[in-house]
C-alpha cells in the first residue's frame, strides 16, 4: 500500500519548528526534522513513523516546507499550496490519501485527486458546520457522538484513535517529577469551562508547584497586549491567577519533556466536546507515565476512573482530587503505572495501523 498522510501545523508550533530546521536543507531533511521531534506523533501512523519508502508525509498546510518540494521537482514558482499537494500525491503515487486537515482539504479538493489513489480517509475530531466531507470515503476519529452526526450528514464514519509513542518510554521512566500539576494546552473563547478550573487549580499555587503552558489565541494575546487593555476585551484575558503560573507553549519533545517532570497532568475538554472524551492529551500524558486527572466524560476503552487515571465534576472536585493525590503519592503513581501500561499496550502503533488496514476493508 502506498501511504499518503498530510498533517497540519499549529501556528504556535511554527517558532520551533523553524528553530529546528534551521541547518535542514531540502524538504526530505525537513520531514525528518519534523518527525523526529514528534509533534502529533500520536496520529503518525505506523509507516510514516518508519520512513518506509511507501509512505509520504505532507504537511499541506507549511508554506515553507511544500515551497521547498515544489522547488525540488519543477513546479512555478507561484503554484498554490493545493497544487503542491496534488503534485506531491501524484508524485508519489499515492494509493491510500489520509488527511488530517480536512477543513482546508474538503470534498473539492478530494473530486481532484489523481487517478492512482483508491481511497481517502479524513481525521476530524471536532463539530464542523458548514463542512464538505462527502467525497471522503471515510470520516475518522474516536468521539462517538461527532461521529454520529457526521452519519447524519449522510456521511461514513468510522471509529479510530490516535496511538502510544514509543518514544514515550524514554520520558515515562523518569522518577524525579519536581512539577506537581501541570497543564498544558490551548486558551481561547471556546475554553471557557476549561479557564474556570484552571483558575481554581492555579489558586493552589502556594501550596503545589504549579505550571500552566498555555497556547493564547490570537484574540487571548491581543486582549492582553497594551494596546488590546484599551479595548473592550476582558472577557478573553486570562484571569490574574492563571497568568502567575503560566509559562510558554510546549509542543513536540519539549512536551514530553514536561510532562516527564510531572506528577499530574491536568486534562479539560473544549466546551464544544459534549460528553465525549479522548483527546490526544490523555494519550501524551497516560504514555509519559503521569496520573491523567481529566473531566468525567466517555473516554475510550482501557481510561477507566479510578484504575488508569481519575476524573473530576467541576473546579471545586479538580482541586480536591489534586488535594488528594498529592497526599497519597502511592496511590498517584500505581493508577499512573496502570494509564502507562495500558495506552502502551492496548493504543500501541501496531494495533493502531491494523486497525487503519481493517478500515480499508
């Protein structure tokens, strides 16, 4: 099977990426550089991981990187970045297309493939009104209820579940974990129920070493910039004691690394989740050997309350189950021991491409 997987970058990866590909010189340097920082990892299906030669990553959304292969095989100069794309799958000969960014790369872009790809797979793990993914051939991911309404869009959809990094080992054997709660993650308008416990968990700053890595949105960064304090937008500042535990964003190795230092990882869904849960987080945190303390939901088979990890109701449950924890550090590390062993083994990348194979049918 020739393997085709375009994935798209957070804007806020975009600094380090530069950093670390700064001495890359052509795309497949490049690629290799991305990889083996292990940004979405998770997702990274098993061949695209190994660099076997039938598979090709694309991340369709990096000007810089696709300007780069498109210069390497002849293509203008001012070809579209959807050109490039194209190109590259033609290239490469590409038989099976899974797309992480079906919001740029919908159904029209999909009725445009070359002739030699047989089928098309999307990821989406969130509500998408407006969306086109009809041409698709399958809609993937693992919240239930998203997949149910993609169904009602007349679409297929198929349950699917990011995977256990197996350069996770290095970072979950660590014993020394200075941090005892830490959160990494996004801030914006639609994590309004996710600021609410984060203000409560920052309040147990004086007592707790407490670290929060937030990505701002764009309007977060305006609101609190000097020109946006002039500005009616306090509603999307963060409030002053969530700003004295925050740090920078972290992306790639240097969030495993962090979460390696960790005893409990804080976990929030966005408000526009339902009860599903699942997100890539849990996987990243359970795989680092931490105790996952997320909100109670759906969580995919294996995160069980209480054996693999522990959940919370509310801000006022979050900090009460911190309180908990930190005062049983035993009970903290065997129900960490257990998330770890179980993603290792029941999420590992082996599974997780065989069950990409079986979607195929």
């Amino acid at each position: 099977m020739r393997l085709f997987q375009n994935s798209a970058l957070y804007p806020g990866y975009l600094p380090r990426l530069r950093q670390l590909t700064r001495a890359s010189t052509g795309y497949a340097a490049h690629v290799n550089a991305f990889l083996d920082d292990r940004f979405g990892a998770p997702h990274f299906l098993q061949p695209v991981l190994a660099r076997e030669e039938s598979a090709f990553l694309a991340n369709g959304d990096n000007a810089i990187m696709q300007r780069l292969w498109a210069a390497e095989n002849g293509l203008a100069a001012n070809a579209t970045l959807e050109a490039i794309l194209l190109a590259q799958i033609e290239a490469h000969r590409t038989e099976v297309f899974y797309n992480m960014d079906p919001l740029r790369y919908g159904s029209d872009f999909i009725r445009n493939l070359p002739g030699c790809v047989k089928r098309s797979l999307a990821w989406r793990a969130a509500p998408s009104p407006g969306a086109r993914f009809e041409a698709y051939d399958l809609v993937v991911c693992n919240f239930p209820s998203i997949l149910e309404s993609y169904r009602r869009a007349g679409w297929r959809a198929a349950y699917f579940t990011p995977a256990y990094d197996p350069e996770m080992d290095l970072y979950a054997a660590n014993s020394n974990r200075p941090i005892d709660v830490i959160f990494v993650g996004g801030y914006s308008r639609h994590h309004r129920q996710r600021a609410q416990v984060l203000e409560a968990v920052a309040a147990l700053r004086a007592r707790f070493k407490v670290v929060f890595h937030l990505d701002r949105s764009r309007l977060t960064k305006l609101a609190e910039s000097p020109l946006g304090r002039m500005l009616p937008l306090a509603q999307h500042r963060r409030e002053p004691k969530i700003r004295a535990v925050s740090a920078e964003p972290l992306f790639g190795r240097a969030l495993y690394d962090a979460l390696s230092m960790a005893k409990v990882v804080l976990n929030g869904a966005v408000d526009m989740a339902g009860t599903d849960r699942g997100n890539m987080r849990c996987f990243e945190a359970m795989g680092c050997g931490c105790l996952l303390l997320s909100d109670a939901g759906q969580y995919p088979a294996g995160m069980v309350e209480g054996q693999t990890l522990s959940t919370y109701r509310d801000a006022a449950d979050a900090v009460a189950q911190i309180d908990a924890h930190l005062a049983a550090p035993a009970d903290t590390t065997r129900i960490a021991a257990a998330g770890r062993d179980m993603v290792r083994s029941r999420y590992s990348k082996q599974d997780q491409w065989d069950k990409f194979q079986a979607l195929l049918g």
